[in-house]
C-alpha cells in the first residue's frame, strides 16, 4: 500500500473530508490532493502534521502494517482502549478474550 493509500484510507476511517483534514492539519487543500493521488509525495513536516490531525503516528502512514476497522464505533472504542493504562486496561482485554472464546466455541459447535 503507498503513502497516498494510506493517507486517504486513514482520513476515510476517521470520517474526514479532504477539505477537513487539510484544513486541520494546516497543510494546503491542493498538496493533500496531490498525496492522495498518488502525484506527490509530502515532504517529512507535512506527514507529520497530516498523522497528528488524524490522531496516528507518522510511521503509520510509512508502514505496510495497517489495521483496517471498517465500523467507526468499534474504531473509537478500541483507540479509547488502546489509551487506557493500569488495571482499568487489563480489565477490558481480558473481558474480550472472554468474549471472543465464547464466541469462537459457539462457532465451533453449530
């Protein structure tokens, strides 16, 4: 997947225009189309300001290790899990391992 796929996946996840996220990651409207097309590429600042405006890390948009969640209520719950620390996080991963192995036996047996 390229930069310019990722760019545009990641800004469609967070349920951004291309207007939106230029505008909230101050860089020109024209310069994020030119990256999503694929006919730029941005230069270091604006891949950096581009990540912070989308809340991901700038090696996110450099790496082929992407995650796609395609529901936007799950992304959030899962980026609210992802900030927790402590007990409270302990507490949910172990309640979805619960949960995912009771599902996976219900599937297992029908």
């Amino acid at each position: 997947m390229t930069i310019a796929e990722r760019i545009r996946l990641y800004r469609q996840q967070k349920g951004f225009s291309q207007n939106e996220l230029a505008e909230l990651s101050g860089v020109n409207n024209k310069s994020l189309s030119r990256y999503e097309l694929g006919s730029s590429i941005p230069p270091a600042d604006a891949l950096k300001n581009i990540a912070d405006a989308l809340a991901i890390s700038a090696d996110a948009l450099l790496s082929d290790d992407i995650i796609t969640i395609k529901d936007k209520d799950l992304l959030n719950r899962f980026e609210t899990i992802q900030d927790m620390t402590g007990d409270d996080k302990l507490i949910v991963i172990k309640f979805l391992d619960l949960v995912i192995r009771d599902y996976k036996a219900k599937q297992a047996y029908s």
